[in-house]
C-alpha cells in the first residue's frame, strides 16, 4: 500500500496550554444543563434519583464558595443549584486546581489535568446512569447522550478536505498534539488515519479502572463527530487503547473519493511502523533492588505488627536518602497517610502527613515508568492512589480485576473500597445502598482471611461495614482482633474510640 505521506508524533510530558478558568466553570453549568435536560425530556419519571445519585458521587474541594464569588459565577448557576455547585467542586479537584490558584484566571495548566478535568466530570453523569439503570442500559444512555451532545454542539469546524484531520502543528490544540504516540498517513485516495499506541487521555481514564466506561467517555463520540465537520466523512475503528488493546487504528473516509470505506488490514497496521523506519523503543522492566526487597519485608511486618511509628520513621530516612526513587517515594508516602491516623498527633501534624500522603501518591501514580514496575508494586500504587483521593468504586473494581485474574488478595481492595462507598452512602441516607456495599465489604472480607488470617489492617474496615448491617457486637469482635494479629494486647482506650466515634454514628 502506497503512502503520499507518513509522520509520526510522540507523547510530550508536562505540557501545557491555556486556561480561562471561568469560561471552563461555565462549560461544565452549561454541561449539566444539557445533560439534565436531554434526561429530564426521555427520562422523567428517572430524571431526580438520576440528580440524587450525581449529588452522591460528586468530588469535594476546600475552597469552592470563594472561587464562585471571585468570578461572579453565582448569578449563571440557574437551575439544580446544588448540583452545580458540587460539579464546579469537582472540577477544581479534578484539573488540580491548588497547583493554579494563585495565578488568577488566566493561566497555563498541564495538558493532563486539562483533560482530567473534562473526562472524569463526563464520569460522574456515567455512574449516576449506572447506578439507576445498572451497567449495560446506563452505559448506554450515556452514549446517546453523548451523540446527542456532539450532533448538537457547535465547536466542530467545518472541513472540505479529509486531508484536514490530520495534525498540523500549530494549528491543532496541546490537547491532542503532544497527548499522543502516533504515527498519521494519507493514502492518497480519500483515505487519511492514525495509529496511537500510546495515549494520555487513556492514562487519565485509568483512575477509573473500567474500559467500558473509559471507551463511552472518550471514543464512543468519535464516529458522529467526523460527521459534524462534513456529512460526507466516515470513521472506521477496529480497537482502541483504552479497552485494552496495543493501539487505536483511526481511518478517515471522504465517501466521495473511497465509498466502500475500506479498512486496512491487521498487515498494513503491523508493518506501519516500519514505513521510513519509524520505530518505538521498547522499555524493559524495572525491577526492585534485592536492598529494596528487603525493606519491604521489613517494613511491612513492622507495620503489621502495630508499630505504626517505627514503620512511618523506616520510610522516611529511606525516601530521605534516595529523593528521586519512585519505591521509596511510594513507601513514603503510604506511611504518611496511614500514619496520619494516629489520634496522639498534634491536629496540624495529621493533617500535613495527610496531605503529604495524596500529594506523592499522586505524583507516583503519574509517573510515566510507573508501570514498568513489577505488577504487584503496580497494583498496590493504584490501590493506594484510589484509597487516598476517594475514588471507592474505582478501589473495589481494581481488587475485583485482581481476584478475576486469580490473584486473591485483591480482596482487600474490594473490602476497602466497598466499606468506603458504604459510609458514603450512609452520610447521604441512603441506607438501602450503604447496606448493599457493606454486605459486599465483608463478603470481600471472608475471601481474604482465607488468603492472609493474619493481615490486621483489613479488620478496622470489616468492623465498619458489620456496624453498617447492624451487628455491633460483632463489630467489635473482629476490631478486637486486630490486636491478635499484631501479636499484641487489646488497647481498650483504642477499642473505645472506635465504638464512640465510629461504631455509634453508624448504628
């Protein structure tokens, strides 16, 4: 197959382009407002438990009321006030807004948080649909809704020429040039396409740990959106990155210059690569040191054994002494967040182990070798990332992928996260629900003691969901035992916290 032309483009890190914060804020009202409507018109008699779940599935983030009052955005919320004041919430989260806040409106930000911002609010109304009209009718009422929403829109630019959809640089946004490992062709005949094989708005989806869903909010809307720019272009797709597969193979049809839309086969993509001998180097696995093994055996069993102080103070003279480590970082930063939760630290000393806790599994989770890491190391940063940034489905998902491909301590994750989501549910008096994921929590929790009877941390969230169904003595039986699994005696002052604190608000 002949090419007229043939050029590759590479992912650039830590790329920028420019912001208007409020014009953002706006679009995410004005998003609301049409998602609400186009449910409220097809969907009435679903259209308020549909709000009720946005509502329980929102982000938080400190700061918001000051943000609305600096840009006068309170006189354009309108309607579903309540709601769109937690979407402009979750926004902020959602683009890292605390790295910004101090530049004003108009400022650059990081293409990966730009397009964390737009895709992962789209998650909100996609689990709201789930939620109320279970996975596959809720996926899909996402997807019409999102055809809706790109035949309607008015931000596709009209295009002549097929040629057109191919990246020209300075003439295509930072959100796409830069965000992909790709390489574009023409083929001369009406035919234009591109292989990715690497993609930054699949990385972002990966929080959500669910192709479906990654594949409704951010490919599904590809084929109308050609259309938009001419009625006579065409898509054709066989795969994409973010359902698992090694690239995406986009051709473009003018179906006036190539009406039977052919698509290239497996052979033309397989040998594209080698076309003016483009070639992507394959990174080699980063395995732990036999000195970073040996901390980690270390560190866990003093961490398992209670001594919550001893574990946090290992971590912290190793990441002291190696900054740059992505392990050490790792291990660092998990010990500041469960540390965090010792009731003998000063206030503003939890609340900095806290923070420091998100901030670096954070960046751990971004990093571009992160998943070159062996696979057990990957799974725990995804865990931890999940756990400390409150994204619980996400966290039980991951466990359950885990136990599907036969690895059974993914079960903790799924005890976690689903105890999570039960005390979501619980805050927002949804007892029904809270229940539900309670009962899985500890079903998760069975499964694992079978894998490890002597991991204690798992118990404090097992004791949580048992307080979620009713069964308080139970409750505090399995809190109890914690203190067996350390190896050490019952700390009654600890026991009783936990039965003022958390067992009596959930009863």
């Amino acid at each position: 197959m002949k090419f007229k032309s043939l050029k590759k483009f590479s992912i650039i890190q830590d790329q920028k382009t420019p912001f208007d914060l409020k014009n953002n804020l706006l679009l995410r009202l004005e998003g609301l407002d049409l998602f609400a409507q186009y449910i409220q018109e097809r969907l009435p008699n679903e259209f308020s438990d549909i709000l009720k779940e946005i509502n329980y599935i929102t982000y938080k983030y400190d700061g918001t009321v000051d943000i609305v009052n600096q840009f006068n955005i309170a006189n354009k919320i309108g309607n579903h006030q309540e709601i769109k004041f937690k979407i402009i919430e979750s926004y902020l989260y959602l683009i890292n807004y605390d790295k910004y806040k101090k530049s004003g409106n108009d400022f650059e930000i990081l293409v990966y948080d730009y397009v964390r911002g737009f895709l992962l609010i789209g998650s909100i109304y996609l689990k709201a649909l789930v939620k109320v009209f279970g996975r596959d009718r809720g996926i899909s009422i996402y997807q019409e809704y999102s055809d809706h929403r790109t035949t309607t829109g008015k931000h596709y630019t009209p295009m002549e020429n097929i040629e057109e959809f191919l990246f020209v640089e300075g003439a295509i946004p930072p959100i796409f040039i830069g965000s992909f490992d790709a390489i574009q062709f023409d083929l001369g005949d009406g035919r234009v396409g591109t292989k990715i094989k690497k993609c930054k708005w699949a990385t972002v989806l990966e929080e959500l740990n669910d192709q479906e869903y990654a594949y409704a909010l951010a490919c599904h809307y590809d084929f109308h959106a050609c259309k938009c720019s001419n009625p006579n272009f065409e898509l054709s797709r066989t795969q994409t990155v973010t359902v698992g597969k090694e690239s995406c193979d986009f051709v473009w049809h003018d179906k006036r210059r190539n009406p039977n839309l052919e698509h290239p086969d497996k052979c033309f993509w397989d040998r594209l690569e080698s076309e003016e001998e483009v070639a992507v180097e394959e990174n080699s696995r980063i395995e732990l040191t036999k000195e970073q093994q040996e901390f980690d055996t270390k560190c866990r069993e003093v961490y398992n054994s209670g001594r919550m102080k001893e574990s946090y103070e290992m971590t912290v003279d190793a990441y002291k002494n190696n900054p740059n480590d992505l392990y050490y970082k790792y291990m660092y930063a998990v010990q500041c967040g469960d540390y965090h939760d010792d009731k003998n630290l000063p206030e503003d000393k939890q609340k900095k182990l806290l923070a420091t806790a998100k901030k670096l599994i954070k960046e751990v989770f971004e990093d571009e070798t992160m998943p070159l890491y062996p696979e057990k190391l990957v799974y725990a940063i995804k865990n931890e990332y999940y756990f400390f940034h409150q994204l619980h489905e996400e966290q039980f998902n991951l466990g359950k992928e885990r136990v599907a491909k036969g690895n059974l301590r993914g079960y903790y994750s799924m005890c976690v996260g689903a105890t999570e989501l039960a005390c979501q549910y619980t805050m927002n008096s949804n007892a029904d629900q809270a229940k539900i994921w309670a009962q899985k929590a500890l079903d998760a929790f069975a499964e694992f003691e079978k894998v490890d009877p002597h991991w204690y941390n798992i118990n404090h969230f097992a004791a949580i969901s048992l307080a979620i169904v009713g069964k308080q003595d139970e409750a505090i039986t399995v809190y109890k035992d914690m203190y067996r699994k350390q190896g050490s005696q019952v700390n009654e002052q600890e026991v009783t916290a936990f039965i003022k604190t958390i067992l009596l608000p959930y009863l």
